[in-house]
C-alpha cells in the first residue's frame, strides 16, 4: 500500500482534548481537499495548509507556556519542522513541481497520525490532568 492510498481515520489523530481535537479535524479536512485529485487547487489549498499549521502550531504552543508543558521544547521543535517542510512545500509549488507537492500532501497524514498519538496525546494528557 503506498503513501496515498492510506487513509487515517479521524480517531487516530484525536487526542481527547477538544481544542486541539477541533484542530485536528480542521486539519484533516484541508489536507482532505489537498489530496483530492478532483478538489485540488494545490496552491489555494497549499497555503490554506500552511495558514492553518501556522495557527494550529501557535494554539498548541500557548496552551503549553499558559501550563508550563515540561516539553515544551521537544514540541515546539517538532512544529519548527513541521513549518519549515510546509515552507519547503510551497517554494516548491512556486517552482512549478507540483509532484513533489502530491507526495508531501499524500505522507502528510501518516507524519501528522503519528505526531499527535505521541506528542499531542502526551500534551492532551496533562491538560486534561490540570483540568481533572
């Protein structure tokens, strides 16, 4: 099975914290319309993806300073990454390889599954902790 024909399921990237699950599912729903074939405007969708991780990475890394996350930093590198492909993505969209932009959009959602049963579950946790 390659890349682009697996498909996550919307629970394996829901941690169980609303706000971060509300943008968990923003995301899939961009990256939904990046992979459509029939969908696709890579530029206006591109950069819907990029808009949003920009905001989703900046919600994330609040709720982290706000509660003093003790890996904030571990985290706030992965979204450095993150920001930076996504970057990376679109100087390559403005160059005209719109191929190397399927296969990003078509990886995306395995990197993004993994991130948050990791990452964001763990952040999800000791929110909900502070909360309990």
């Amino acid at each position: 099975m390659t890349a682009a024909t697996v498909k996550i399921r919307h629970d394996e990237i829901l941690v169980g914290f609303k706000p971060i699950d509300d943008l968990h599912k923003e995301f899939q729903d961009i990256l939904d319309a990046l992979n459509d074939p029939a969908e696709a405007d890579y530029g206006q969708h591109l950069l819907a993806l990029h808009e949003h991780l920009l905001r989703h990475c900046a919600t994330e890394e609040r709720f982290m300073l706000q509660e003093n996350y003790p890996h904030y930093a571990r985290h706030k590198r992965a979204h450095e990454q993150l920001l930076e492909s996504v970057s990376d993505e679109r100087r390559q969209f403005d160059a005209g390889d719109i191929a190397a932009v399927r296969r990003y959009a078509a990886g995306m959602m395995e990197w993004f599954a993994i991130h948050a049963q990791s990452e964001d579950a763990e952040l999800a946790g000791f929110l909900k902790g502070l909360r309990a």
